[in-house]
C-alpha cells in the first residue's frame, strides 16, 4: 500500500556490505520507497548527505572511525528535514539515550525484518518514533524523571505548546492532528515554528528542550 505520492526518500550508513545490500534490497522492493544513497562511513555520508536531502536516514551505531551518534551530532542542522533510524545489535540505554539526544527519531535492532524495516520507516516519516518496547520503557523511564522545562517553551504559542506536549508523549503526527481537532498539514506548521523557536532540527532535540534534558 502507498502512503505517498511521492516516494520517501531513504539513505543508509552501514559499513557491513552484506547488511548493506539487503537493506537496500529491501528498500527498493517498496513503490514508495526510493534508496537514494548508501554509505560505508560516516564521514562518506557527511560529504554526500547534505545534496541528497533524503527524508529518512538509517544509522548504524557502530562504525569505523566517526561513530553513528557522532555523524548524527553533526548531520542534524545539515539535513533538517531528515528524519534518523538508529540500527545497531545491542539495547544499550546510555547509547539509546544519546542516539536520540544527538537527534535520531527512533531506534531499530538489526538486521530488523523487513517488514519491520519498512514499517519504522514509513512510521517515521509520518511522524512517529519507533523503537523497539524495552527500548519505548526505557526512554519513557528517563523522561519521566524530568518535568517540562517552561523557561524553553516560553516563546511557544499555547497551541504550539498543545503540540510539542504530545510529541513528548509518543504522539505520532496524525494522533496529534485527531487529538487536537486540526489538519495534519496544520500539526506540520506547528512543528516547523516549533523548531524555530527552540532553535532545533529534530523531534527528539524539541522533546528532550522540552523536558530540560540536557
């Protein structure tokens, strides 16, 4: 099933050959889907990236030189738009949590299935955050230490305030849009002046100013 008329734009960074064919394999087997690049490295990927514009990146955490948080740290105000998938084989909480504080928008195990794969990725492209449940438990678990930090949210509208809310608690776009009683398109809006304001370029940096998560 489409979920756009135009294709969702993927790249990829694994330094694994074999993982690296069949994820784009995989990619390409979907109408509305288009791999537009795939990268051995980071630092291939930094070079490269900033042109492609693709509206989904998938990271691997572990690779040679750079790491995957560190080529995160550094794509997200060069790819605003872009939305990151981190894969790696381990549930390592201190690298999930900063996966997601450098600006990643969900978190996979690999080699996920298919069906997995292609499904956090039309997720996150239409505005969720998917990772896996003990991984969902283990982010809630840090975020509800923290209360929302109002001196970040100060310039935020009461609506805007509405939106970045649910996007603390899990909502995906399309939630948001029900919830409030708007447009889809009208959440988008929201979450663009979101990012301005709070001066960020990612779900999770908006979520984690929010929460004053440092």
């Amino acid at each position: 099933m489409n979920t756009a008329t135009i294709p969702i734009t993927v790249a990829l960074v694994e330094d694994d050959p074999r993982i690296r064919r069949s994820l784009t394999t995989i990619l390409a087997q979907e109408e509305d889907i288009r791999c537009v690049g795939a990268f051995p490295s980071a630092e291939e990927a930094l070079m490269e990236l900033p042109s492609l514009k693709p509206k989904v990146l998938l990271m691997d955490v572990n690779l040679p030189g750079m790491t995957g948080v560190d080529c995160v740290r550094q794509l997200s105000g060069k790819v605003p738009g872009t939305q990151i998938l981190m894969l790696t084989v381990h549930e390592d909480a201190d690298v999930i949590f900063n996966s997601l504080a450098a600006g990643a928008s969900g978190y996979l195990l690999k080699p996920p299935r298919a069906s997995e794969l292609i499904a956090a990725v039309r997720d996150v492209f239409t505005g969720g955050a998917p990772m896996t449940s003990l991984i969902a438990r283990k982010v809630v678990q840090s975020f509800n230490h923290h209360a929302p930090a109002a001196n970040e949210a100060e310039g935020l509208s009461p609506r805007e305030t509405e939106v970045l809310d649910r996007l603390a608690k899990g909502f995906a776009y399309k939630e948001i849009a029900a919830d409030l009683g708007i447009s889809y398109s009208t959440v988008q809006t929201h979450i663009e002046r979101i990012y301005e304001k709070l001066h960020v370029h990612s779900r999770s940096h908006a979520v984690m100013k929010y929460l004053g998560i440092k």
